[in-house]
C-alpha cells in the first residue's frame, strides 16, 4: 500500500529532521521506537539520493524475516522496485551443499543492479536501499560479481543461438528436455525455454534464424505460454542473471585439475569441475580454486558513499557471534572428518564468516557511515 504522504507527515518531527540532515555523519547511534525503524531508512535513502547522487543505503538486521518485513515495509514508503532483498545463503559457506538457484540469482541481480543500472526498466534499476540479513554480510563472496554480465534480450533483438545456449551454460544454468526449475533451460528447434531464479514463470523465446521474434511467459505446470489477457508477452524481454556465484571459467577449471593431482580425496568433486560439470557444494571450494583472488564482502561492492544502518545493534551484534561460532565449528568438524590425520586437505578459512568488528572496520575504512 503506497504510504508515501505518511513520511512526509513524520518528516515534519524535529527530531526526524535533524537525523535525516546528519545524513553525512560518519557514526550516529539512534534511539526511537521500533516501529519507526523504516520510517528513519526511507527518510535517509530519500535523503541520500538528493541532488542526483547514487547513494543507496544498506539496512543490516539480525535474520532473513526481519529482513523481508522491512523490505515489505519500505516498499509502502518508496517505489517498490527501488527497494530489494539481499538473500542469504541457506548453507554454511564452506558446507558440501550448493545455494538454491533463486537464492544466487536475487543476490545477482541486486549486485548487477547496483552495478550496472537499467535506466529503461524499472524492475532492474537504480537501488535505493538494499536490505540484508547480517548472514549476508558477514559472509565472504567472490569479487566482482556485479560484473557478470546477465542474458538479456527482447524481441526484434540479434541472438545467435549457438552464442545463447553457450552463455546460459556458463552462467550455470542446466541444460534439459524440458523446463520446470529456476536454473534449467531447453532447446526445441528455434524455441529457447529459460526459467530465470528471479523470476515467477519461465520464458520462452521464438527464434526465426537469429532474429528473436517473440518472448512470453509460460506455465510449467502444462507447459503452455500464457494468454495475452494473462500478460504473457514480456515487454522487458529476457533477463537472467547467474544461477552460480562461483562460474567454470578456463581458469577455474585448470585451478581444479591441479589441486585433483595434489589432494585425491577430492578428486571425485574436482575432476568433474576441471571438465566443466557443476557439483553439488562446489561453492565451498571457492577459495581454493580461485587461488590468489581475495573474496570480499558485500559492503565492498556497493557503490561508493553507501549509508550503512544497523536496525536493532544489539540483536545484529548477538545474531553475529552465533553464527561465527558455528561457522567455525562446522569448518573444522566438517573437514578434519573428511581427512585423514585430523587435517583439512585444503585451508577453506578464507570462506568463513567475518566478526561484526571486521565488518566494522570495512565499512569505515571504505568511507560509509555506520548508524
């Protein structure tokens, strides 16, 4: 429900003035009622956006609900599409077990939108605030992921589909006979079937040669593409983003048949990668086959003079302990039973989360206040 005139009204308190004005302190430590909690975030994002600057804010929380409430809440005082969720993995980040494929690609999108915005279309552009559970935060991610460039195309666009089927690959998306999960695509003569992981229906695309003739939605229930009075053409045309953070690249691949060589009791999971197969929980890997490449976290690629806010410190600051302290004991129960001797074959460390004072200390250094 849009509540836009409510904030001008709370606007108008004194106090709420004179915190919105501070919008460039470096710290700021607030104190209010809970239930103005997103009234104080939109005020700031509105705030921080004036004069034309791409300022967005990072809303930090102690769990994926209170997440997903206050971007529901947002979204009633800002435009809802400039307002977005930074999911959280559902495993621990060194676990054999892989994120689900809609997880990955919200998280891309966002890191692709604050990127590289699309001014064109509302549902891929400019963020005004991001909201992230502190798991999201303290949890180390490959650089540069908002540089991995999305499939995107629309009608009466030039596609080879060779080219396609190729870039879809890579980007993790698996190959089948016919479509009924995010991540998966088909093949059908000139017919292109895509179930984006941010999206509620797949895609389908009709090729003549090269030329993409139409793109409309479809149903994989019946596999069917939904009528036009069900708005099954897209008018934004396809748009997907990665269904893996961590992409087979050349490199990646040659970085695993080495470290197959040197620790055999991985071979099973990295030869598969060497030859370009995804495997389930390759993800915790990610430090060891992207050798030298120091993973960063998520307030180091967000966009320069991004306002950082801590919603509930206290409860962000417990909510971060306990996670590290799982995170630690599963790293090392995990892998030193996988080795022989009580030794981990390969150190996954850099992969565990973050305290809350490296995060701290990262977004002060990058220059962001810290509310």
């Amino acid at each position: 429900m849009p509540l836009s005139g409510l904030l001008d009204v709370v606007l108008t308190d004194k106090a709420v003035t004179e915190t919105v004005l501070a919008v460039d302190s470096a710290s700021w430590a607030l104190s209010a009622p809970g239930p103005l909690r997103p009234f104080l975030v939109a005020a700031v994002a509105v705030e921080a956006q004036r004069g034309g600057a791409d300022r967005p804010v990072l809303a930090v929380t102690a769990t994926g609900r209170e997440a997903e409430d206050l971007v529901s809440a947002l979204s009633c005082f800002l435009p809802p599409d400039s307002v977005a969720l930074y999911p959280s993995w559902e495993t621990l980040p060194h676990e054999r077990l892989s994120p689900r494929a809609d997880t990955v690609g919200r998280r891309l999108a966002v890191l692709r939108r604050l990127a590289h915005p699309r001014l064109d279309d509302p549902a891929t552009g400019p963020l005004k605030v991001v909201v992230a559970a502190v798991r999201s935060v303290l949890q180390p991610q490959v650089p540069g992921l908002g540089e991995l460039e999305p499939v995107a195309f629309r009608a009466g666009d030039e596609v080879a589909l060779e080219d396609l089927v190729e870039r879809l690959v890579l980007l993790g998306y698996a190959r089948t006979d016919l479509v009924e999960k995010r991540g998966e695509f088909a093949v059908r003569g000139g017919i292109v079937d895509v179930f984006p992981p941010t999206e509620e229906h797949p895609v389908r695309t009709e090729f003549w040669g090269d030329t993409v003739e139409e793109v409309r939605w479809f149903k994989v229930a019946d596999q069917r593409s939904l009528l036009s009075s069900e708005g099954g053409l897209t008018e934004s045309g396809l748009w997907a983003p990665p269904c893996r953070e961590l992409l087979l690249t050349p490199e990646v691949r040659e970085r695993a048949a080495i470290l197959s060589a040197e620790h055999p009791e991985l071979a099973e999971m990295l030869d598969r990668i060497a030859e370009g197969i995804p495997v389930e929980g390759m993800e915790s890997l990610t430090p060891a086959l992207l050798d030298g490449t120091a993973l960063r976290l998520l307030p180091q690629e967000m966009p320069k003079g991004t306002h950082f806010v801590v919603c509930d410190p206290e409860r962000v600051r417990t909510r971060a302990a306990e996670l590290l302290r799982t995170s630690n004991e599963f790293l090392d129960a995990s892998w030193a039973t996988a080795a022989s001797g009580g030794l981990a074959p390969i150190d996954l460390g850099a992969a565990a989360y973050r305290s809350l004072a490296d995060v701290r200390d990262t977004v002060v250094a990058t220059g962001m206040p810290w509310w």
